[in-house]
C-alpha cells in the first residue's frame, strides 16, 4: 500500500540561481546570517539573505499547508537560518519560518545550492526539532500508526503540525514530539519518541494507542 504524505518533504523544481544577489536584505528576513557565513563564506550568505529568495519561500510556505485563516500570499518571518554539513552539495541549509495567519504557523524548508542553482524542499509544518531525513524516517511509522487507528478505509495521511511534547535534555539525549495527522478526514494525535542510538542514527517509535 501507497502511504500519501502530501503535505511534508515536497521537492520542488531546481531554481536557477546565475548571478549575483539581487538589492538589499529584505524586511522580513530577521535570521542572522552569522552561521551560513561561517560554513559556506560570505558571497553565499549575501544571496541567501537577499531578495534572489523571496518568490522560492513564499512557494516552500505554500507548499508546507496552509489552513483557511491564513491570507492567499500571508506574510511571514524567516526567523532561523542554520548550515547543514554532509550534504552533497556547496551549501546545505535550513530555514524556519514565522507564517502570520490567525495562529502563527511554524514552516520549515531545507535547501541545498550546487553549480549554479537552488534545490528547495519544504519539510514538516510545525516545531520539530527532526532533521530532514530524519523526518522522512519518521513519516512512514507515524503514517503507519495513524492510518491503523481508523475503522474506515484509508490510505492517504498528512501531517498537518508537529510539536515537541519534551525537549532533549541535552546534546545527544532522546526527546518526544507529538504529531497532527489528517487520515482520510480524522485527525489523529500521535505521540513519537526518538532516541539517539549507541550505535549510531536515531531510533523512532509511537504510541499508537488512541489519545
């Protein structure tokens, strides 16, 4: 069976990026540039923190969900901006996002830059703290325990929000989150563990017991 996750981890089309950044940092950037400089130098963080960006974000949102409070093109902040090393790639990053709607929304989206274009991806809707694949690990099982809650038949699962339930207590300790999913009409609560391994990755489980 095909699991649909239709709103998380949608790759969208490479986006050129020839050329120079294009005029002065935009208003709704308030990230600090400090750490992308430090990683992939500073002609890279002048083009990520211009408007070159701009029309790619408002896609990523976009793509990311929405709900019916939010305006057609909502204004939002780029409030985080951080390096991802390993990437095969010349720069690796991700971004977070502050979504004005009736309730703030919290939007995420991973891009990699590589001979001369843009690759974005937008990620989970919520405050995970997962990383990329580490999310796409992740949305199989939760999908899995959501659909298996339901009498009806279904196969299609979405993640409309994530949040942390207990934050690490530090570097390296496990931590809980607990994630939003539409199955099929019914929104179902499911509560997922992560657990840092010793012998490297991230274990990932669920409660799949009704909330």
């Amino acid at each position: 069976m095909r699991w649909l996750a239709r709103i998380a981890l949608v790759a969208t089309c490479a986006v050129s990026a020839m050329g120079s950044a294009r005029g002065e940092e935009p208003a709704y950037i308030e990230a600090s540039p400090d750490e992308l400089t430090e990683a992939y130098g500073e002609q890279v963080a002048k083009r990520v923190f211009s408007d070159e960006l701009t029309d790619m974000r408002k896609q990523l949102i976009k793509a990311g969900g929405l709900d019916q409070s939010c305006a057609a093109d909502p204004q939002f902040v780029l409030r985080d901006v951080y390096p991802i090393k390993g990437a095969e790639a010349d720069a690796a990053w991700i971004e977070r996002y502050d979504v004005a709607c009736e309730e703030t929304l919290r939007r995420s989206a991973f891009l990699q830059m590589k001979d001369g274009k843009f690759y974005p991806m937008a990620l989970l809707p919520g405050a995970t703290i997962a990383d990329y694949m580490l999310q796409a690990d992740a949305l199989n099982i939760v999908s899995t325990a959501a659909l298996t809650r339901i009498d009806k038949e279904c196969n299609e699962a979405s993640v409309t929000d994530t949040a942390v339930s207990q934050p690490p207590e530090g570097a390296g300790q496990a931590w809980k989150e607990r994630w939003s999913v539409n199955a099929c009409g019914e929104l179902q609560e499911i509560d997922v563990d992560f657990t840092p391994s010793s012998q490297g990755g991230t274990d990932i489980s669920v409660t799949n017991e009704p909330r």
